[in-house]
C-alpha cells in the first residue's frame, strides 16, 4: 500500500455501491486539508478553497456510482469529468468498461492509484481533463458522466465547451447534479452545442439513509439520427 503522504492527513472508509461489491476508499480527512508547496493546483487554476474537494466523497458521486452499477455500457468509450476519488469510473472498470477518469486536480491520479490497489483492480486509463484548457491526446468519448461539477458561476460556459470537443459525433452525457444554481445555464450551453435534455427526479436517499434530492440530466446528440 502506497505510504500516507506528507503535508496533509487521510482516511480510509467503505462506500456501498447499489447491487454490487462495497469500494474502499482513501479520501482526504475533511475539507480544512490543504498541501499545495510546488504550486501545481494553482497553476491549474484551483483555489486553496477548491483544494480538498477532489478529495472528498460527495453524495452525488455515490449517486452516479450506483448508476454505472447498472447502466448499459457496451462497447461505448466512457470519460469520467471532474472524477475526483473516482468512484464511478472503479464501478465501470470493475464492470470491465472502457473507462478514462480524467481531472485537472494534480493528486487525484495517485488517489486514484491507491484506492484501484485497495480493491485489488489493475491499472485504470486517467488523464488531466482541464475544462478551460486543451486536453491534448483525450479524444473524443460515447458517454461521458459526471457528479457535482456545476457548483461555480463560470462553470457552464467551460465544461459544456469541454463537452462538446471530446464528444463522439454520436454521444450521451450522464450529470448527477445536487439541484445546484447553475443548472439552467449549462443546459442552454448544451443545448446551444446541440444536445437535447431529459431530466429525471433523484430523491431516494444515500446507503446510510441521509436524505438526498437531485436530478440526472442525460444530455444527447446524433443518438436520434444513428438510431
């Protein structure tokens, strides 16, 4: 097991996922951790506040996890935005999906590391995924998923951008969002880069039975059409 690293504390912990095995999961100890000394996070554009948030584990990403417990993958390229501590992209790759988890935190690949050598997984595709910078060499992807990635003002302009550049001619977008602010604004970026919209009600709670309210957006473009 990969040594607890310097400059910031950690725990370890069990994350249900809905019809299939438990994940273990290393995650940052709370969200007053910060350890930033060669400035590699600021130079991605994350401020001491964002720091942690990679690091923790959201409601919505175990809602997304349960998801991609069940989800038809196929033979689909699957990328994972703003994956964090990755708990969807695991679920995919342990479904044997063809999964790339990608992030602009400079951490989150070793997170990532740990936790697929705690569940005992081989390697799992990662690449910086930065939303308001080019990606060189990410590609372009059949589905892409994503959790809780709508929480600041400028988001919507950026990662529907990003979207929209690393989308397969025909492709699906899965958005577990937590009813945040931004919501209506991403959807008339999306729908400007022509993706249609279903949003479905989520308000079953969480395995430890807290409360939880919030919407999958599936976003589609050219599906019709291939179809």
């Amino acid at each position: 097991m990969p040594h607890t690293p310097l400059g910031y504390q950690i725990k370890t912990q069990e994350v249900a996922v809905a019809g299939g095995l438990d994940l273990n999961i290393r995650s940052l100890l709370d969200i007053q951790q910060y350890f930033d000394p060669l400035g590699e996070a600021e130079n991605a554009g994350i401020s001491p506040a964002c720091w942690p948030l990679f690091g923790q584990i959201w409601p919505s990403a175990q809602k997304l996890a349960d998801l991609m417990q069940v989800y038809v993958l196929g033979e689909r390229r699957i990328l994972e935005i703003g994956c964090g501590l990755a708990l969807a992209s695991m679920v995919v790759h342990r479904r044997n999906g063809n999964i790339t988890a990608s992030d602009c935190h400079p951490l989150t690949e070793t997170f990532l590391k740990a936790n697929l050598q705690l569940n005992t997984l081989p390697g799992l595709k990662y690449s910086t995924g930065n939303w308001e910078r080019t990606n060189t060499g990410l590609g372009q992807f059949d589905l892409i998923i994503g959790s809780d990635v709508l929480y600041e003002r400028n988001q919507p302009v950026a990662l529907s951008a990003f979207i929209s550049r690393h989308s397969a001619a025909h492709a699906e977008v899965l958005i577990i969002d937590p009813n945040r602010g931004n919501r209506s604004a991403f959807n008339r970026q999306m729908a400007g880069h022509g993706f249609s919209l279903r949003e479905t009600l989520i308000n079953t709670p969480l395995h430890d039975g807290r409360a939880y309210k919030g919407r999958l957006l599936r976003y589609e473009r050219g599906l019709a059409a291939q179809l």
